[in-house]
C-alpha cells in the first residue's frame, strides 16, 4: 500500500512538473509574440517619425515681399492690351529691379546674379498671372509676395546652418546678410504652401507640386477599378456559384492563386509588350496604366470575392431555390447582395495595393517629367509612386522634403482608402 502511494506521488509530481513546464512555455511564447509586435511597431514608429520629421516643412514655404512696378514700357510698350503682348513680356525685369531697390549698392555681374538667387525663377509666372488676370495693374506699384528661391527656403527653415563654412554650403555670406536685411524689415515670412496640392512637377523644388500626380493616380485608379471590378465579380461568381469541378476549373482556379503572387513588375513587361508595343496605345497615359494594374488586380479581387461568397449561408441558397428563384436568380437577388461588403472590402485593398505599385508603371513609361496636370485618360500622366521615385532621385537640396511630403500625401490616401474598406464592411455587414 504504501508502495502505491509512493506511486502515485511521484507521478503527481511529474505530472506537476510537467504542467508548471508547459505553463512556462506558453508564457515564453506570449512573451515571444509581444516582443515580435512591439518590435514591428517601433521600426513602423520610427519610420514614420522620420518621413513626418523629413516632409513637413515642405507644407510651408518661405515667401519675400517686393515693390514691383508694372512697368507699360517692359509689359506693353505698344499699348495693344493684347494677351499675346502679355505672354511675351519680360517680367524677370522687374523682380531684378525690385530687389535692386532694396539694395542699391549691389554692383557687379556676380553680385547681381547672387542677388537674384533670392527668388524663385517663378516670380515672372506669377506677375505674368497677376496681369492675366487683371490688366489694369500695368503702370502702377504693388508689393507682391513671391516665392524664395529653394536655397533660401531652405536657409530660413534651418535646413542650411549659417555656422559653416562659406564653401560648404549653398547661401554665401553676402546672401545672408541680404536675407537679414530683408527678414530685419519684415518682408521675408513663411506661409502654407498651397501650390504644393495645386501645381504639378516642376525642375525647381519650390515649384514642384502633387496635384498632376493626384489626378495621375486618380484617372488610373479610374481605369483600373473599371476593368478588374465586374471582370473580377462575374469570374468569382462563376467558379463558385456555377462552375462544375473539373480538372479546367482547377487549372483556372490554380492559375488564379498564382497570378496573385506574380511579381508586379511581369505584368509591366505585359504591358509594355501588348498594349504599347502591339496595340499602339500612348505611352505614359493613365489608360494604358490602369490596364497594367487591373491585370495585377484581378486575381485579389477574385480571392476576396470567392471567399465572401463562401461565407454566404448556404440556407438562404436553399431558402431562395425553394421559393422557386432560379439559380442565377439566386446568385444575383440573394447570395451576391449579402457577399458585397466583403467584395468591396476586398476590392479596395486591390486598389490600395495598386495605388502604391511603381514597377509596372515604369516599365510602360509613367516615369517621364511631366508638368502638366493631365486633362484625360489618354494624357501624359504620372502617379503618386513614380513622382516620390522621380523626387528621390533628384540632387536639389529641397527635393528631400517634397520627397517625405509626397510619402505622406500617399500614406494619406492609403489609410483613407483601408479606412473606407473598414466603415463599408461595418456598415454593410450581416451575422448569421
């Protein structure tokens, strides 16, 4: 007896230890998982610190206030009053002469060069617009905010430190103690930078903006969310409402799977050899770029649908057959209907996804400089993708920050579409 006892002691014991081992186990496992996703969030965290630290300051823009004097001799000498006399006008003149004013003493071909270096070769185009708009500005003397030159912008923002050496750095000494001087009077402010959101890409950073490339990636959104959504839906709705099980349909259903996990850039090489080469279709348009992505699309919205189609009970199939509903009938009243949230859930991650892909669009040549907002599908275009690759590869100082701000715009688009895929499936969802 006292034998079995001692048995059955010592297998509670290892039982025990055992336990209290497994119990360990777990806890290490838990511990395991919470290092993985604070580890995740803290690379995200960081990531994200420095785009924002990196991108914000191009939402601001450093602006110098000029007396300029709308000369008739310099816009138009004849008095015609003519747009075209307008247009032909040498405005570059009169920024020269307003900054002259302000400093006299500055002589020299050199200094006078450095001098305009203070602003932006864009002022012309902004007087050119101010008489556009309103004629009756030639021969009088308005003080016109214009835009600073992308090396004193980046001055006033700190991003060029005034303690280094005059050869390591891009603003003399001369040009700030002319900044001072301005800044001293009250004429040199920082101000939103509207023209970031309203102007597209330009060759001087501070005139470079998003808004050609939002349409871009509007219009090829456009085209792309066209094709893949109804080819995508009735293709999911056949294999898994109609399709008999044959060894066809598995080839189709395998092929499907593994066109999901096609690198994006084979179905640029697709394009580029179909639609471009073979079918002739202009080169860089949004039409040919939503092509190449509902493509790539297609086979994500297919999954999504086929799985929320499965998720549809298959007692309201039953329910509505015995009501005497035909099968399609079925599909298209019933089963489809209660599957959309998920459908649509599933189409704007595809279009999410396809929002930020840039090597398929590379390769059909959505990469050339364009300075145009595009007006059609058919347009010279570019996306929001390509323009941050286009502005990481430029050497300009205040390409940096539109670099950032550019990530940011499209981070912003990102959330808001996956944002859109959470509050559709909230409000659409049905438990069963």
């Amino acid at each position: 007896m006292t034998d079995i006892l001692a048995g059955r002691a010592l297998t509670d014991s290892t039982a025990v230890a055992r336990l209290g081992k497994r119990h360990r186990a777990e806890r290490r496992f838990k511990c395991y998982g919470l290092a993985a996703i604070f580890s995740a969030l803290a690379v995200l965290a960081v990531l994200l610190v420095t785009i924002v630290g990196t991108g914000y300051s191009a939402f601001v823009q450093t602006y110098v206030q000029l007396d300029i004097e709308f000369r008739a001799d310099a816009i138009d000498p004849q008095g015609t009053r003519l747009e075209s006399d307008f247009r032909q006008a040498n405005y570059a003149v009169l920024v020269r002469d307003a900054l002259v004013a302000h400093f006299p003493d500055v002589s020299g071909r050199r200094d006078r060069r450095a001098l305009a270096g203070l602003i932006s070769s864009g002022a012309d185009i902004r007087l050119l617009n101010m008489v556009l708009r309103d004629p009756s500005l030639i021969g009088t003397k308005r003080a016109v905010w214009v835009k600073a030159s992308a090396d004193l912008d980046s001055f006033t923002k700190g991003q060029i430190p005034r303690d280094v050496p005059e050869d390591e750095r891009k603003v003399s000494d001369l040009q700030i103690t002319w900044i001072d001087q301005l800044a001293a009077k009250g004429l040199v402010e920082k101000k939103f930078n509207f023209d970031f959101f309203a102007s597209a890409d330009s060759r001087e950073p501070e005139q470079a903006g998003v808004l050609g490339a939002l349409v871009g990636s509007l219009l090829t959104l456009l085209v792309t969310l066209a094709l893949s959504f109804p080819i995508a839906v009735m293709a999911a709705v056949y294999l898994e409402e109609f399709a008999p099980k044959n060894r066809f349909t598995d080839f189709i259903e395998i092929n499907i799977n593994n066109l999901a996990a096609v690198p994006s850039i084979v179905f640029g090489l697709l394009g580029l050899a179909v639609f471009l080469n073979f079918f002739g279709l202009p080169r860089s348009a949004p039409l040919v770029g939503g092509m190449v992505l509902a493509l790539m699309t297609m086979p994500t919205i297919i999954i999504a649908a086929r799985a929320a189609l499965k998720a549809v009970p298959p007692s309201i199939r039953e329910a509505a057959l015995g009501m005497g509903a035909s099968p399609v009938q079925t599909v298209s009243h019933h089963v489809l209907p209660l599957a959309m949230p998920g459908i649509l859930t599933g189409t704007i991650i595809g279009m999410a996804q396809a929002l930020g892909e840039t090597a398929p669009l590379l390769m059909i040549g959505m990469v050339a400089f364009i300075v145009d907002v595009p007006g059609s599908f058919t347009d010279a275009a570019t996306v929001l993708p390509v323009q941050v690759y286009l502005w990481a590869d430029a050497p300009e100082r205040g390409f940096v920050e539109r670099t950032s701000a550019a990530i940011m715009v499209l981070l912003a688009f990102l959330i808001t579409m996956n944002i859109l895929a959470v509050v559709l499936r909230r409000r659409f969802e049905r438990r069963w």
